[in-house]
C-alpha cells in the first residue's frame, strides 16, 4: 500500500502524514573533554511534520507502508490533456 500527500496545511494532518512515515534509531555519540564518549539511543522521524506542512505545489510525500516504511519526496506533474485523451487510456 501506498500513500501520496500533498501538503497538508491542518497540523494535525500533517502530523499524521509523518507519523505512517515512521522512524529510524541511531545512536549520538558525544565526546567530553576528559577523552570519555557518551553514548544515547535517538530516533530520527523520516519525514518532519513541517515538511509535510511546506510541500510546494507539484511535491508530495510518497510512503510505501509496511515493513520497513519507505519514504520518498516526489515531483508530480499534472496530466496533461493530450496524454489524458489517447485512445485506449481511460481517465483515472
């Protein structure tokens, strides 16, 4: 299954098109000044909600759901009418 969104300007929308995005973990390291690392578990959203929020015209968020989530930005381009009336395609 496959998501497309475009912006999205209610918060809440925009949130939850990130959200189905899912997140990745990692680790961030920090080095103190006594030569010692300090290790921590984070996790990255994939897609910022603000993103979602500031897509420009002809941009979507494209998430394939499952498992793993893959995320992509993508550039859509509007049908045109000479590709939307050739014979034997039907409008979708």
């Amino acid at each position: 299954t496959t998501l497309i969104a475009h912006r999205q300007v209610v918060t809440e929308s925009a949130r939850a098109v990130a959200a189905l995005a899912g997140s990745d973990r990692g680790w961030r390291v920090a080095q103190h000044s006594d030569g010692k690392q300090t290790r921590t578990r984070t996790r990255h959203e994939r897609l910022d909600a603000e993103e979602v929020r500031e897509l420009p015209p002809g941009r979507a968020a494209v998430i394939a759901l499952g498992v793993p989530a893959s995320t992509r930005l993508a550039q859509v381009f509007p049908l045109t009418a000479s590709t939307h009336n050739q014979p034997g395609r039907s409008p979708r």
